[in-house]
C-alpha cells in the first residue's frame, strides 16, 4: 500500500535526478574493481569461517537433539523404574521358576 502511495512521488524524484544519475554512472564504473575485490575478501572469509560454523551447528544440534530426548524421556522414567522393579521380584518368583520348567 505504501508502495503505491509514494509511487507518483519515486517517479517524479526519479526523472528529476536522471540527469544526475547518467553523470554519475563514470565514476560508478570506477568504483566497479573495489566491488568486486570486497567480494573476493567476502567469499575468501566464508570459505575460511565456513567448516567452523557447520561445526558449531552439529554441536548445537547434537546438543538440542540430547536436550529433547532427555526432555520427553525424564517425565517415563518413574514408569520404567516401576516396571523394572516388577520385572526383577517376577523374575525369580515360583510361578516364574514353574513355567520354565
């Protein structure tokens, strides 16, 4: 919406600095080497910081991964106790030692 508000006036500003931009466009090109020399340094520092931020996201993940398992599993663990414990008095009961044979 904004974008159209404000249309008649981007055009109106922008056939008034026509000439202004035309005049500028030399030394635009200048400018063109420093450009593409910030983005080789851009792409050199990424290629070098890169392994070091995958690495952090593993860890990060990994970690998150442990957090949720501990999160979901740590409220089960009275019940695993409790079968546990059941498990371990039925284990050596008489009926149990019967049904072996």
């Amino acid at each position: 919406m904004v974008y159209l508000l404000t249309l008649p006036f981007r055009i109106l500003f922008g056939l008034v600095l026509l000439p202004f931009a035309l005049l500028a466009l030399p030394f635009a090109l200048l400018l063109l080497p420093f450009l593409i020399l910030r983005f080789v340094v851009k792409a050199a520092v990424a290629l070098v910081v890169l392994p070091f931020v995958l690495f952090v996201g593993v860890i990060v993940c990994v970690a998150l991964a442990i957090a949720f398992s501990l999160a979901i599993l740590a409220p089960l663990l009275p019940f695993a106790m409790l079968a546990f414990f059941v498990w371990a008095i039925t284990r050596n009961s008489q009926a149990a030692i019967a049904a072996r044979g």
